[in-house]
C-alpha cells in the first residue's frame, strides 16, 4: 500500500453491486477501463495478491482525548490501514489528506460482485462489533464514535478483501495474513476518589457462587452470603469483609476557620457533589473531621458547613479514612460519574492502580484488573485485629496506557480513646552495676543523664522507695522535666553529675501503688490489655465505682502483690468517678469480676476523715504512730471533720480500723485524735515558679486531640497531642477541678482532676559544684520537705501563741553539708517568695562572737576588789625614792586608797594595781580590748596621784616634805564591740555598716522576690575551721533525746537573747549568747508585724550522710571527732563548733525555755603567777580558750589570750602563787579566736 496512505475518506460500495460468491464465474463489467478512463483488456489487469494489518496494538481513544496525559511514545491512532500487495487496485489520497478508491478500481474490481471489498470476518466478537466499522473500499478501521465504551486490549479477527478478478474473471477473496491487536481506552477519570462498601458486591461476571475446585489467585465467589477473594493462592476462604459502622472521616482542607465557631461540638456538612455528615471536631492544621451519611467525597469538593449546600466554607484537599482495629475495612475506588463513566476505571479501560507506600499487612489493594474487586482495598486480617497506625497519607495512582491520575488518601486505624488518666508519677527500677547498693532517699531530687537529641535529661522528686535488696530499688518519682526511659543512667542530685544506678524497666505511669492479696493473675500479657480494678459502694445508689487501671506489677522478691494504678475519672460516666476508700477493702477486676483484697493503699494526696479536727492547724507536719506516715495537713473542715494530707516521706497510712493514732512533728506528742478513714484523691500540687509537667495517660487511642476547661493558670499549657500539662505555674491558685478531653474521630474520653498551685515563702541552699548537700525542715522524718512555708498557711493561721506556729509558719531547718564543700566552695543562701505573700522580707544573717565582748567599768570586779570599789588603779607621777628620807611628820602624801588599809606612799613613779606595780598599760586593763582588735567601749575610774618633793631648805631651815594630790579620772577604752561579731554578717554588710551595728537587713518583697547571699568561704575567709558558716552546734540546741530530734527553736532564741550589747556585754560568755545563731528570714506585713519565720541552720558533716537521719540532731557520722578512715587519715578534717566543746555545761531545755549555762568549774592544768601580773604560767595550755572564766586562788578571772604556755588575763593576779596552783574553768562552747590569729 502507498505511504501516502495514512487518511481516507470512505466511499461505500455502489447500490448495483452485484451479489456473487468467491470463485464464482461473474459476468464482467460492461467494459474495463484504465486510470483515464480508456477501456482496456481485463488480463490487462494485475489482480491484488495479499492484505494484512500491522499486529502491533493500536490504541483509540475515546471520550475527551484533551485529557490524555500519557501519550508520549504509545501506538495512539484514529485508524487502522491494510498493507499488501494490491496490484491494480488503487487507493489514492486526496490533496485535503482523505483518501479513496479510483474509478477504474471501483470499476474493474467491485463492481460485478454483491459483496465488494473490506469487511470483518463473521467470526468477530459481538461484544466490540458496535465499536469498530470498517471502510470496505479502502480497508481502513476505526472506532464507530469519540463516545463509545472503553474495550480492553483483544486482536481483531481476520479481515476478509473480497474482489472481481477482471484477468479470471470470478470473485476472489483474500483473507489477512496478520490482524491488529487493537483497544479503546478513556482518559481516566480526573476525579477519583476511595468509598466504604457496606454492602459488599460480590455478583456479576467473573464471580463464581461456589468454591473452585483448583484455587487460584483471583478467584472471587459468593457463598451462603458470604464473599470470597483468594488473594494468596491457597486460601479458597479468604473473606473479603463488607464495611460495617459510621464511616469516620477527616477533611484537610484550605481553612478550617469557619467550621465550629461559637463554641459548637458539631455540626452539619455538606458538599457542592452532595455529600453530607456531621463534623465533630476540628484540629490546628486545617483538619476536620467527623462521620460520612451519605454521598461520595472527592479532593477538590467545595464544602459547606449547612444543609442544603449554598457557600463555599472550605476546599477539600484531602480525604482522610479512619477505622479500629477490629473493623471490617473495605474501600472501593470510585469515579465522578456526572463527569466520566465508571467503566473509565475498569478492566476494559486497560486500568492499572498502585499505592505508596506498602498499606499494612491486613490491608491488601486488588491490582488484578480483570478480577471483578479490582480497585478494592479488602480486609484480609481474618480474625485478628489489625494494627495500630496513625494516619498515613498513600499516594494512589490509576492509569492506563494514556493518561496518569495521581490522589492522596489518608488512611487510619486508631482506637477510640479510653481510660485517659493523669499522674506526676512514674515508676521504675533501678540497680546500681558497679557497686551493690543504691543510695535514694524518699524526697530526695533524681535526675537521668541526656538522651540524644534531647539536650536535658529528666528531673524528678523521690516520693517513695520499694526496696528489693539495697541495690535494687523501685523508685516513685515526681517528674519533674523530661522523660526517664529504660536503660539510661540516674543520679541522685538534681542535675545529672555521675550514675549512681541504671533504670532496669520501662517507667509505668502511676498516682497509688495497691497492696491486695494476691497480684498473681495481672501478668505481663494481661498487662497489655490494660486491666482495671473497681471499687463499688454497696450504699445507694448502688452503681456507684472507683475505677483505676493497673499499669505495672514488680514481681520482684519482696514486693509480691504490690501494683501500680491510674485511677481514672471519667467525667462523662458519672458512676465512675469516686475514690478510693481506705475502709472500702473489697476490689475487683472491672473486666472479669474477680474478687480482690484491698490491704494497703498509697497515695500523694489523699483526704482523711479524723474523730477530731480541732488540734490541727493548716500546714502542721504530722506523725502517724504506726506506719510513720510523715504527712502534711491543710483544708481543715471542721464540718465533717476531713484534711486534705500530702504525704512526704513515701509510707503509707496502713489502716487499722477503727483508727490510726498520729502526732505532730515537732515536738513528737500525744494526741487524741485519730485518722478514722481516708480517700484517694486526684490533686497534683504545683510550685508557683518551678517548671511542672503533668503526664497523661492514655492506655487506648490514638490519633488524639486534647483540650481541657476551663482555662489552665497562667503559665501552664496543654500539649495538644500528648496530652500533658506543663509549664511553669505563674500565680497561685486554690484547688480548683479540670477537664482534660482526649478526641479522636471515633470518639472521646474525659478525666478530671484538681489542680492546687502552691506559692511559697522559702529559703534554700546552693553550694557550687557538688552533688551532695541537703536543705530540708527539722523534724521527724523530715528529711527532705523543704524549707518553706506555703502562702495559704500564712494567710490561713492565727499567731496568738506560739502553739498555734509551731512548725508551720515558724519553722526551723537544716542544710547539712560535707565539711569540704563548707570550706572550699562557696554556699548560696536563696530566699524566694512569691507575689502577694510578704511586704517585704527581714534578714539576719548568722553571727557569732569571735572573742567575749565586754565593757570595763569601775563597778566590775575588774577594776575593784571589794564592795567598798577603792580605786585600785593608780598612775604614780613625780615620785621619788628621795623623799624616803622625810620624816614621816612631813610627809603627808597619800596612796589615795582611803581608810580601809593603811595608807601608804609610793616612791617610784608607775600604774599601780591595789598597791602592786603593774608592768602593762592602762589600755592593758580594758578587758575587751585585744592584742588585735579592740571590743570594749567602756571606760574605768583610776587616781592619778602627783606627788611632789620639796627638798631641805638649809637656809631657811625648812624640813623636807612629800606631798601628793589625788585625782579621779575616766580611762576610756575607745573600742567597739560589734568589731567582735563574725560569720556571714560579713557577707552582708560593709566594714562602716558593721561597725556601725547592723546586724538586719530589710528587702521589699511585696512583688515577689529571689534574693541571694552569697558566703565567702571559709578558706577565702583566712580561717581554720567551718566555724564561720556552719552556725549548728548540738551543745547549744535544744533537742528531744527521746527522738533525737530539735524541740521548736524558742530553746535557742532565748539563749542569744539571754544578754545582749546593749544592756551588758560582760554577760556574754559563750559565743552565741547576744548574737544570731542561724540566718533568719522574716516575711513582715505593710505594718512589719511578723507573718512567717524561717530559720536555716547550716551543719558540717564529717563523713557520709546517714539518710535515714538527716532529721537527728545527734548523729556519728556527723561529727567524727578523731577518728579516721582506713588509710588512717583523720575523717574531721575542718573543724565546726561541736569539734571544739571541752565538755558539756548546758542543762536541757524545753519547747520554751532556753538552754541554762552551767556554773560549774572543772580542773584544767596548773601554773604559776605574781600578784599584779597578767599573765599566770601553766603546764599546759590545752582547755582555755580567749573568753573562759576560770578560779585562781578563790578569784574569778577572765581568760584574754592564750599562749603556749600561759594565759593572759583580763586583770592582773591579785596575789603570787606558786608553781602546781591549780585553776580551774568553766567550760562553755568557746569562742574560735584561734580561727583568725596566730600563736603569739
């Protein structure tokens, strides 16, 4: 056939073709003509000798060809031409691109036979027969309209070219060598999109009713209702699940901002194709979702949010597909067949469909194009449930040989959310691997090392401990920051320094640990289902429960049938949402019913029926007598006789009905009352200030939405899609109860809970640079609560006795502190209070006295003997040993000491001391003033007596006289006792400031305040010793032997207030008395009435902590004296003020009555001395200290230096003694002028 035949134009046969059979002998045409016309012969004529049709596939398009978008490189034509040898049988192309056959063709070969030409054979399929038409001149196939059906991919019959053979003169027939192979295929469709099938279909062509006999892939047949897919090849019984329940959808759509507005939970939708639903909720991403009634959903509809539709509220870009775990899935693909027919994505359309990534491996996408579910995704997960996903966007692509669609579907399998519960608490268990023990202490501060990316690791509070072995602990821990994962390292200070264990298990959240008969059935399979325990109340209404899940159950040795527990209160099932009653001991599994003993139950914050509120006060720490449940009291209601306690040592109230006895702290007393009953309560305390983070759990759901109500406090938000709450609270605030909402599309589940913002007036200690050091109030058990006072206590309790402050908004505490950390790296005195709480804050930093401040005055037996007060001092000027010879006639001079002894003259010049020759300085007898520093301020009386010396006059004959005048004169000691005091009073005032007195600093508060005083350390210091910061010494505290544990602080207050500078100095005679034993924070009103009162006492430790006893006063390892660890190295080796107590001179005290100072001498050495000397020699000098009183010879004196060898004294001797004269002292807590001077 010519290459220029590539078009035609069809020429149908003539109406006088005549009818003839092949082969048949056929009268000839009236004549037979050549191309121009002129008759010729017919053996003239060559006769055609061959057809056939390429058999390559040759592809029509039908419908809109302008959405063909994959034509590159594909066989695509509108017609089909023959080839072959045709001889004289001429098809000729016109100018315009048609073709046709000539005349002398039509003449000489059509037209004597019935039959010309072209024609299909009779064996073509009549499904497709409508869809082709064949030019019969020309041999030219094509597709019969631009509007026909799609037809898959098949090979025309044989073609039939029937002709008058003008050189045989009979019909002939040639049949195709080769056929086309040939389909017709529609651009697929642009709208495309997946719809559940609830109501499967499983009929038409292809699906068979019974099971086939040979199972193959593909296979799809219906029996007894059921619907069958064979998709792995040996299953014949693999159902293809219909779809059944609401059809959960989500829409991401161009803006979701118009959709629940006003607050609304849901409402009407409806697209512009007429689909319509309910939305229930929508997310920050321009998502919603909510449930499918009916229609179809495409990306790109147009969406409305009311029925009927009338305005465009929102595109959607992307549909989104959710299902449970235990749903029949089934999504069929579908087309907008207002647009294109839905043959366009079938088998006839030569569809193929693909999807990424992989779906999950119950989920399974037919690609079998000639199976009748092609397009489906069909459930295969038999009788499991499927897999959890969040929603994973797949990319869908359908197409043929001509056209490529692409969409996007989301698809989610998630649960409806279930048992959403709130905690602080985690659990988990730790082992030290190096060593065998594990040291952590309930309130003791936790911290885990970094886990990568995070740059922080998690933080938390120790609130109880279940000990396995020493080593292998449980820890429950307050999180504080982070998150604690399994196989990281632990420490126990706040921020990560060094492992001192590794997390052995995954952490399980918590808010009670249960104690029942038997744990033996919560295995870790069953674990996995998430079980909960109820407690039902027998009184009506009887369908009343507590309800908590168990998250956790330690197996280990020790802790059988202990488990951990979520209570959950759901506030939409208001029969849910009791507590836990500690005299309610009869549980069950909420699934299975099996019956449980309560036998113990623990936890942070529970409320507590007592026979008696009326001995407690808002804040008090109390003891109960058989557990030693250290809690805390506050929200006293006197009405039903009910306490909210906060437990803070980690032991539970163990009931034992019908009560359990209890004690204050502090001192540890007797009390009527009993704890009758307690509950369970969900109420997380947060600190105004300090980073909180509430966990969520949620044991069932994904895919989740949080929302909560009313409004977080300031400074606290929600995490929309974890669920926790955290921040930093900004403001305090009363209980107040929330409602946290976890929504997915399949439902929601909410819990309640109260949330108490504390604020606080505190004082706290950092030391740079090391792990171990411990702040914490005083008192039983008291080992980590801190050393805050809370507003609400403040506000809350009366000061009208000190009975109703004790331990509560008068508190006293300890920081206990290695002795190497007080005397190399510098401590950090914090006070912090809140807005609101205190007008201003008052600080009297810890001061001691280094040497005894005192004030000489004549009427002290430092300067007078006798009660008769002579003037015992004399200066002596103008004497002479010349006037020895006057005859005592004449000489009237006088020692000035009247008539008590007889009188005397002096003839030497000189300071006398009752007659004795004194070899010092006045200044020397100013008892305060030292070689060093100069504390004394007073002032003594002395004579000063002039004598004068008139020799003989011979002249005159005069005899010699000897006379004196007597003056009484003031010596001032111009010192300043202040210069005395010592400690971190240095810290805080300038040199001018403290010689001035100041000893109080006041600090406007009202706004809030973080103020820090940072203390030199003793080594910058220059000193020795710890003396001059560490202000605790057990010799001076007022403590309860019984328990070893600090009375309230009144014992000490009176002790320094004993005597002070400004009414006599000289009663000062240990180192405390007149001076401030700890530092002292006062939180004062606008009118500086004391509101509240912290006092901190910093204590040096000499050797490892002993935990279990940071509340005792009286502790080994705390002062280790001389001993010595095992390389005989001393374990003291910075001294504090217990290190230099002699021995025990102090009575006990009460609650309120200070410490009495012994009077009692003890024997020290011996020595020798002369009268009207300072100084008495001793043998040794071990035992006197600057300040000690001690007896010689019956005489009180005051020691003022001491020497290797000898004692200076305050006042000369008032006679000689002689070598072995014993002294003795009255030993008290010394004062440390040895921490400052050098050995003379």
């Amino acid at each position: 056939m010519p290459d220029s035949l590539t078009k035609f134009k069809e020429d149908g046969a003539s109406s006088d073709d005549a009818s003839s059979s092949v082969g048949e002998v056929v009268d000839p045409p009236s004549g037979f003509i050549d191309e121009n016309g002129n008759e010729i012969d017919g053996d003239k004529i060559t006769d055609p000798t061959s057809v056939s049709y390429s058999n390559s596939t040759h592809i029509f398009i039908t419908g809109d060809s302008s959405l063909a978008n994959a034509t590159d490189g594909k066989n695509i034509i509108t017609y089909i031409t023959p080839d072959g040898q045709f001889g004289d049988y001429n098809i000729v192309e016109e100018e315009l691109g048609f073709f046709f056959l000539t005349s002398a063709s039509k003449n000489n070969f059509l037209d004597p036979i019935t039959n010309p030409g072209f024609n299909f054979g009779s064996d073509i399929t009549t499904t497709y027969a409508a869809n082709f038409s064949t030019n019969n001149q020309t041999g030219l196939i094509e597709i019969a309209s631009s509007s026909v059906t799609p037809v898959r991919s098949f090979t025309l019959a044989p073609i039939n070219f029937n002709f008058y053979s003008p050189s045989a003169e009979t019909a002939q027939t040639i049949t195709t060598t080769s056929q086309p192979r040939v389909t017709i295929q529609a651009p697929i469709p642009e709208r495309l999109t997946f719809e559940t099938q609830q109501s499967f279909n499983c009929t038409g062509t292809g699906i068979g009713t019974t099971p086939p006999a040979s199972p193959a892939i593909g296979d799809v047949y219906l029996s007894a209702g059921t619907c069958y897919y064979n998709y792995d090849g040996t299953n014949t019984n693999t159902v293809a699940f219909p779809f059944t329940g609401p059809v959960f959808v989500g829409f991401e759509v161009d803006d979701n901002s118009g959709f629940l507005t006003n607050d609304l939970t849901s409402e009407t939708f409806t697209t512009e194709n007429g689909a319509t639903g309910t939305i229930t909720y929508k997310d920050s991403d321009n998502n919603i979702y909510g449930t499918l009634t009916s229609g179809s959903l495409y990306p790109g509809d147009q969406i409305d949010n009311a029925f009927p539709f009338s305005n465009r509220e929102g595109t959607i870009e992307k549909v989104k597909y959710f299902f449970q775990p235990d749903s029949n899935i089934n999504l069929k693909l579908i087309n907008d067949t207002s647009e294109a027919l839905s043959s366009h994505i079938g088998y006839e359309n030569s569809t193929n469909i693909s999807i990424t990534p992989d779906l999950p491996s119950t989920l399974r996408l037919v690609k079998d194009v000639d199976s009748p579910l092609f397009g489906y995704i069909i459930d295969t997960s038999g009788a499991t449930d499927h897999s959890y996903q969040s929603p994973v966007e797949y990319t869908v692509t359908v197409n043929n040989d001509i056209s490529t669609r692409t969409f996007k579907i989301d698809i989610g399998i998630i649960n409806p959310p279930e048992d959403l519960s709130y905690s602080q608490l985690v659990a988990f268990k730790v082992k030290n691997l190096v060593q065998s023990t594990s040291n952590f202490t309930e309130g003791q501060e936790i911290s885990s090392a970094t886990l990568p990316p995070l740059s922080d690791g998690a933080k938390g509070i120790i609130k109880r401990i279940l000990d396995i072995d020493g080593n292998e602990k449980y820890l429950i821990v307050q999180v504080i920051s982070g998150e604690f994962v399994k196989d990281i390292s632990v420490d126990n200070y706040k921020d990560f320094l060094d492992e001192e264990a590794v997390i052995q298990t995954t952490p399980v959240s918590l808010t009670h640990i249960m104690s029942l008969n038997s744990t033996a059935a919560f295995t870790p399979t069953y674990l996995e289902t998430r079980p909960a325990l109820c407690m039902r109340f027998p009184a009506a209404p009887s369908d009343k429960f507590a309800r908590a899940v168990v998250t956790g159950n330690p197996t280990d040795a020790g802790l059988s049938n202990v488990i951990f527990v979520n209570q959950t209160k759901n506030i939409n099932d208001i029969n849910s949402s009791e507590d836990f009653l500690a005299s309610n001991n009869a549980l069950e599994d909420c699934g299975n019913a099996t019956a449980y003993v309560l036998n113990e139950i623990w936890t942070p914050v529970m409320r507590a029926t007592f026979t008696d509120v009326s001995s407690l006060v808002s804040g008090m720490d109390i003891l109960t007598s058989t557990g030693r449940a250290n809690l805390i009291a506050s929200q006293i209601n006197s009405s039903d006789n009910t306490a909210l306690l906060q437990s803070t040592n980690g032991k539970p109230i163990t009931m034992s009905l019908p009560g359990e006895a209890f004690s204050s702290v502090r001192p540890y007393s007797a009390n009527g009352a009993t704890i009758s009953d307690f509950q369970t309560l969900t109420t997380f305390e947060l600190h105004r200030g300090v980073d909180s983070v509430i966990k969520s759990t949620l044991p069932k759901g994904e895919d989740i939405v949080y929302s909560v109500t009313p409004d977080l406090p300031p400074g606290l938000s929600l995490d929309e899609e974890t669920g926790d709450i955290v921040g930093s609270p900004e403001v305090a605030a009363s209980s107040k109860t929330y409602t946290v909402t976890a929504q997915n599309i399949l439902g929601s589940f909410s819990a309640s809970f109260d949330l108490l913002i504390e604020d606080y007036f505190e004082v706290n200690i950092e030391v740079e640079n090391t792990p171990k050091f411990f702040t914490h109030k005083d008192g039983e058990d008291n080992f980590f609560n801190k050393c805050r006072v809370k507003k609400r206590d403040i506000v809350s309790n009366p000061r009208s006795a000190s009975s109703d402050i004790e331990d509560i908004i008068d508190i006293d505490c300890y920081a206990d502190i290695g002795e190497n950390n007080l005397y190399f790296r510098e401590l950090k005195i914090q006070a912090n209070v809140g807005p609101g709480i205190c007008h201003s804050v008052r600080y009297k930093p810890f001061f001691f006295y280094k040497k005894r401040p005192m004030m000489t005055r004549s009427s002290t037996s430092d300067i007078a003997y006798s009660a008769a007060a002579r003037y015992i001092v004399q200066v002596v000027k103008g004497a002479t040993t010349d006037a020895s010879i006057v005859a005592p006639a004449n000489n009237t001079a006088t020692d000035g000491l009247g008539d008590v002894t007889p009188a005397s003259t002096y003839y030497n010049d000189g300071i006398y001391i009752n007659g004795v020759l004194f070899s010092g300085e006045l200044d020397d007898l100013c008892s305060g003033k030292y070689h060093d520093i100069n504390c004394d301020n007073g002032s003594f009386e002395y004579a000063e007596l002039v004598y004068t010396y008139t020799e003989e006059n011979t002249d005159t004959g005069d005899p010699a006289y000897y006379r004196n005048t007597v003056e009484v004169l003031d010596h001032t000691c111009d010192g300043n006792p202040y210069l005395c005091r010592k400690g971190a009073i240095e810290d805080v005032f300038s040199t001018e400031e403290l010689s001035n007195g100041f000893s109080t600093m006041v600090i406007e508060a009202f706004s809030g305040l973080n103020y820090e005083s940072v203390l030199k350390t003793p080594q910058q210091r220059g000193a020795h010793s710890n003396r001059s910061i560490a202000s605790f010494a057990y010799e001076n505290s007022c403590y309860n032997s019984v328990n070893n544990t600090e009375y309230y602080s009144e014992g000490l207050k009176l002790h320094a207030d004993s005597a002070s500078l400004s009414n006599d100095p000289n009663q000062i005679i240990d180192p405390f008395m007149g001076a401030q034993p700890y530092y002292t924070f006062s939180c004062l009103d606008e009118f500086s009435v004391t509101q509240a009162r912290i006092n901190l006492h910093i204590r040096d430790w000499d050797n490892n902590y002993e935990m279990n006893n940071l509340d005792k006063v009286t502790i080994a390892s705390m002062d280790e004296g001389t001993n010595t660890d095992v390389f005989d190295e001393p374990l003291n080796e910075f001294n504090d003020w217990d290190d230099y107590t002699n021995s025990t001179n102090y009575s006990a005290c009460t609650d309120s009555a200070a410490p009495t100072l012994g009077n009692s001498y003890t024997a020290i050495t011996t020595g020798n001395g002369s009268v009207g000397s300072l100084y008495f020699y001793t043998v040794s000098s071990s035992g006197f200290y600057s300040g000690l009183n001690v007896i010689i010879g019956g005489q009180t004196y005051i020691v003022k230096r001491v020497y290797s060898n000898a004692i200076q004294l305050t006042r000369p001797l008032h006679a000689t003694f002689a070598a072995g004269t014993a002294i003795t002292g009255r030993q008290l807590i010394p004062f440390p002028y040895n921490d400052w001077e050098e050995e003379p």
